[in-house]
C-alpha cells in the first residue's frame, strides 16, 4: 500500500514515515477575555435611594419608641388627666416626687409665651381699629416691628416672663409649706404647680386662637383660666401635707404675691410695646394734621 500524502510505499497497516515525524497540532485554546463592570458615575448623589415605604417605616418607629418612653407616657397621662378630671389629676401629682414638672414647665412657657404675643398683639389692634383709624393687620404688624416690637421679639419677651412667673409660683408655694410646717419637697410642690398650670395653659391657647376672630373672646377665657389656676392651686396644697385647719387667707397672700409679680413682669413688657406703638400712632397722626393744615 502506498501513503496518501508522500506516495512512499508501507505495509500492510503501517504508518508511514512522514506521518510519524510531523508533530501534532495543538488546537490554540481562546482564552476569554475578563468582563470589565461598568461603574456607575457619581453624581454626588446615592445611586439607590430610600423608597417612601422605606421612609414610612422609619418615621413609625421612631412614633413608636417616642410612645413608648416613661416620659411620654406620663406627659400624656398628665395631659389627659386634666382634661377629664384636673382636681384628680392635680391631687395625684401633688403626691410625685420625679422630674415630670420640668418637662410640663417648658411646655406650658411655650405656649404662654405664644398666647400672651398674639392676646396683646390682637388686643392692641382691636383697640386701634374701634378708633376707626381704618389701620390693617397688615400695616398695624409692620408699624409694630418698626417700633422694636415684632412677633419674635414679643414672644421671647413673653417666654421669659412666663417661665418667672411658673418659677415664682413654685417658690411662693414652696415658701408657704416651710411657714406652715408643711412636709413637702420642692418636686411635690413643682409637680403640683406646674399641673395646676395645664387647664390654664389650655385656656388661654385657645383663648389666644379665637382672638384672631374675635379679640375679647381671649380676654374672657383669659380671666377664666386665671381662677381655674386659682381653685387648683388651693386643692393641691391640700393635698401636699394634710392640713389640720385650712390654709386660705395664707394662700390668698401667696395668690396676690405671685398676681403682682406676673403683672410686673408682663406690665414691663405691655408698657414698652404699646408706649412705642402710641409714640408712633401720635407721630403719624400729628404728620397728617401738619399736612391738613
């Protein structure tokens, strides 16, 4: 037999020279080339933003852990409770000895604060306008922060004076326990105070809203909650040591103490504010008389 490729002659079920000395071919094995990832470009933003469940989720939680805290819960049960019974509620604080009064007075020096800016900011006005001067809200608040007396100035005014006058009441209550021989600790006496605050507190907030409807409206809820403060204050000291006799004419004393201290302290504010408004009323007026003239 003859080989296919060279023509030499082999034998049978040989294999031919040519054939052997050649070398195998390797087939060339293809490498795959690495597959580079695309980064993403920067935008100085996240790539993956949080959804609005996602947003949902954590605002209920935190909801939840706010309600969940002893503080919470007892500001709220506070608030609650003076709503469906104050004297209850004001018999029961009298008897804390915690730190609750604390958070209580600065939510009561807030909202005093924002109802005495907008009763004498109202009051003034409705004053002005029953002189049919034809001044507008408007221009009557601008005259008011040309003057010195804006409504952000007002209410750190009022704050101020709101927090001296839950302080003094604490203090004069204080001092009316030691006269009397009373055995009660300053944070009975601050729980109990500050308690007696809250209907108070109420109703001069919502005295202070529908003065913006009406402005003697304020004024009338105003002198309510002054005696609601009144009566309560009378029931908690009560309840803070057991008297043998009452303690009224000792505690109309403290009541006309703290009254003519929160007077002064508002009288300084309500002095410089409607001082300045006149001055500028008179100045206006007597300007449109000079004209006339």
């Amino acid at each position: 037999m003859f080989c296919t490729k060279c023509g030499k002659e082999i034998p049978e079920g040989g294999v031919c020279s040519c054939s052997a000395e050649q070398p195998a071919q390797q087939t060339p094995v293809q490498q795959a080339e690495p597959v580079q990832q695309v980064q993403p470009v920067q935008t100085g933003q996240s790539s993956k933003l949080p959804d609005g469940q996602a947003i949902a989720e954590s605002a209920k939680k935190a909801a939840n852990a706010i309600k969940s805290s002893p503080i919470f819960s007892e500001i709220f049960g506070t608030l609650k409770g003076v709503v469906i019974s104050p004297v209850k509620q004001v018999s029961s604080n009298a008897a804390r000895n915690d730190i609750l009064w604390i958070f209580l007075s600065v939510i009561e020096a807030l909202l005093i604060a924002f109802s005495s800016t907008t009763l004498v900011r109202r009051s003034v006005f409705s004053v002005f306008a029953s002189m049919g001067l034809g001044i507008k809200y408007g221009d009557y608040s601008k005259g008011l922060k040309e003057v010195g007396a804006s409504a952000v100035k007002m209410y750190f005014m009022n704050l101020l004076a709101a927090v001296i006058c839950i302080v003094v009441a604490i203090a004069v209550i204080k001092l009316l326990m030691v006269i009397c021989k009373k055995n009660a600790s300053f944070f009975a006496v601050a729980n109990m105070i500050t308690t007696a605050f809250l209907p108070f507190t109420m109703l001069v907030t919502v005295g202070a809203i529908l003065s913006m409807i009406y402005a003697p409206i304020g004024l009338i809820l105003t002198v309510i909650a002054f005696f609601t403060l009144a009566v309560l204050g009378y029931v908690g000291i009560q309840k803070l040591d057991k008297f043998t006799s009452s303690p009224f004419w000792q505690y109309i004393i403290c009541t006309a103490v703290i009254l003519i201290i929160a007077a002064s302290s508002q009288g300084v504010i309500l002095n410089s504010i409607v001082s300045g408004i006149v001055e500028s009323a008179f100045g206006s007026l007597m300007g449109g008389f000079g004209s006339f003239f």
